[in-house]
C-alpha cells in the first residue's frame, strides 16, 4: 500500500525554484534514501511535505487524502513527522516534554514514552535533563523519538547524519535499523554519506537542481552510476 505520493510537486523560494516537478512514491515499511548535492532541493522538498514550506504546484497524498493545502500540524495527525535539519528541540524544556509535547499534538498508537523509551534506551536517562545540554547524538536521538511520540505513518528525517560523531551516526543508524526490522514506520531520509544511505536504504533517489534524475533499489545501483546522478557528469572507468 502506498503511503505517501508526490505528484509533480514544485517548490518555489521567490522566483527560484527549488524543487521542479518531483513525482515520488513511498510504499508503506519502505526506506527510501534521498540524496543530492548542497542546493539540490532536498531540505525544500521534505519542508513541502510536511507543511512548513507551501507548494507552488502539484499534490502530496499522504494515506490516500490530499494533504497540498494542509497545514503542517495537521500532516502530522494525518501521519506524517518531520525530524528536521538541526532537530529544532525546545532547548529550555527536558526532554520527557519535548517527547510529551509530539505525543499531545499526534495520533493515538503504539508509539508511546514507554515504547519510545525501549527502542531508544539512550534517552531514558536523559528525560530530565534540558534539551539544550545534550550532544549532538544525543539531540538527535530525542528528535527522532519526539517524531516517534507523534505516532507517524511516514517519518521523514532530513540530514540524519550531520555533524554527529562515527560513534554517534553508528548508534543512530543501529536504532534506525531496529526501526526498519519492526516495519512500524515508512522513512524518507536526507543523507550525504552515500556509501550509508545505498547500505541502508531499499531505495536511492537523487535530486539534481530539483529533479529526480535517479530513482532505484539501491543494491542496484554501483558507485558510478550513483556519482553520475549526483554530479551530472560521465564518469570514466
């Protein structure tokens, strides 16, 4: 069953257009990778998706219902969480109520403090501490549970990786994986490592100056074809 669709999406900043014409589906347990140079229009892309950035045209359907018009409080009810670059965690609250606040403003489901909790056993002892004193890692951990909170069908993470430590992204990704093995949540993720996102992903898609110029399985696909994509260049063997 297809959970999100993207139908000639377009994704304007001023006069500059950002993301042109994108047409995506996602089915329901998929991972799907998304890549691209600085400035291909990924970030805007998942800011349009979840109601933080308006569409200048075309139709996103999220569960079967047109979402284009909706604002982003109500794409997250309907299914749909962000966990956005530089995880925007209210820094002067703990993290129990930033993880509390996604639960109040989501859907009821099996996503709760407890089941968050277990998946992410990191954060429990971290619940007290406010959001602003975490690293890193750590932040990102609380960004992606307070998205679990909100009990989404489609978790979109953009740049799940930046800035964290080896140690840290390896942590990340092994709870990512737990994720993926229980095929509770459909995940759309921005990732500059490309070796990790073909590792990890069911799915590589490439934007290029706001075009999807590459969408495969991903064990498809080899190093140069997927350089070629990103670059816009032949590459030589």
């Amino acid at each position: 069953m297809t959970v999100l669709e993207i139908r000639a999406l377009e994704g304007r900043h001023g006069d500059l257009v950002a993301v042109r014409g994108v047409s995506l589906a996602l089915a329901r347990g998929e991972v799907v990778a998304l890549v691209g140079a600085n400035g291909a229009g990924k970030s805007t892309l998942l800011r349009t998706l979840a109601g933080a950035h308006p569409a200048a045209a075309g139709q996103v359907v999220l569960e079967g219902v047109d979402v284009t018009a909706w604002p982003a409080h109500r794409r997250l009810r309907q299914g749909l969480a962000l966990v956005p670059e530089g995880r925007r965690l209210f820094g002067d609250m703990s993290v129990r109520d930033n993880l509390r606040v996604a639960g109040e403003n989501g859907r009821r489901g099996p996503w709760t403090l407890e089941t968050v909790l277990a998946a992410l056993p990191a954060l429990a002892p971290l619940l007290g501490r406010p959001a602003a004193a975490l690293s890193g890692g750590q932040r990102q951990a609380a960004a992606i549970g307070r998205a679990l909170m909100a009990n989404p069908e489609l978790l979109v993470m953009d740049e799940v990786s930046l800035g964290l430590s080896p140690l840290a992204v390896q942590s990340l990704y092994d709870t990512l994986a737990a994720l993926r093995a229980q095929r509770r949540v459909t995940m759309l993720i921005v990732e500059q490592d490309l070796a990790r996102a073909q590792a990890f992903a069911d799915r590589l898609v490439c934007l290029r100056e706001g075009r999807v110029v590459l969408d495969a399985a991903a064990d498809m696909l080899d190093r140069d074809r997927i350089t070629e994509a990103y670059f816009g260049m032949e590459t030589s063997s």
